[in-house]
C-alpha cells in the first residue's frame, strides 16, 4: 500500500476514534500501521509478534483487544468462517475471499459477478442482505506444486 494511501486511512482512523471517544495510543496507530503492512489476513497471535519488535512490553491482551476494538468501530473485519484463531483483514472494501485449506493463506480478490449474484428469494423475503461475500476454497498455486 502507498504511503499517502496509509495517511488517509490513519486520518481516517483517528476521526473515528474521535468520535468513538478512544484514545489513539501509539501502540494503536503501530499496530493499525501493521495491519495496513499485512495482506495475508493475520490471526491475534501473528500481531503480537509483530507489536513486540516495536514495542517490547506490549501484552497479547492488549493487541487482542486492541484489534477486537479496531473491528467493532468498523476500520478492520473479522474474516468470516475459518474456525479458530480469530483472523483479521485491512481492506474493508468489498471483496472476496480465495482460502487455501493446506497453508490457510486467505486471499483476497475482486469479482464484479459474484458482487452482482442474485440472492435466493427465500432469504430476499425474510431479510436484509447488506453484504454478499464469496469464498472459494482449494488450494493455493504455493501448496499446489
Ligand atoms: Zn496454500
Ligand atoms: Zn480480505
């Protein structure tokens, strides 16, 4: 990710903790900086190994917290559906999910047809569909050879 693109993202951040009444600690806006850094999707505990090289006397609870945090306010999501650890994505624009069942990498992609797939009637009636997310899932072109 471009530099300018992180300042927007981390002017983006500090409005919403502003209006959330939370405190932009440095360790938050390091760990948000990390995340921005991370396209594969990091679980808690892969976090606080990066944390703990900036800051050597972080706790896992605080970075555990800190990311839950992040996901209520809405900056980062929780990656839907891959059982445990809980797993952390960056990019809250729409997009899709390839998931590799032998390394667990998740990647992302865009499909414009899969954003435009119908929703079945049965579900049309009794709710509201906000968001339509596919994940595909095999095995990554890595494991494959
Ligand atoms: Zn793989
Ligand atoms: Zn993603």
């Amino acid at each position: 990710m471009k530099e300018s693109q992180k300042e927007t993202l981390l002017d983006n951040l500090r409005k919403i903790c502003k209006l959330n009444n939370l405190k932009l600690t440095p360790q938050r806006i390091m760990l948000y900086r990390e995340l921005l850094d991370s396209t594969d999707h990091p679980s808690a505990d892969i976090m606080f190994k990066k944390a703990k090289k900036k800051f050597p006397s972080i706790s896992f609870d605080t970075v555990n917290r800190t990311l839950l945090t992040f996901s209520r306010i809405g900056v980062v999501s929780i990656v839907e559906g891959y059982g445990s650890p809980r797993r952390f994505d960056p990019n809250v624009i729409h997009h899709h999910h390839f998931h590799c069942i032998k390394c667990q990498e998740i990647s992302d992609f865009v499909n414009q047809t899969y954003d435009e797939l119908n929703v079945p009637d049965d579900i049309q009636n009794r709710c509201v569909v906000f968001n339509k997310k596919v994940i595909l899932e095999g095995i990554c072109e890595a494991c494959k050879n």
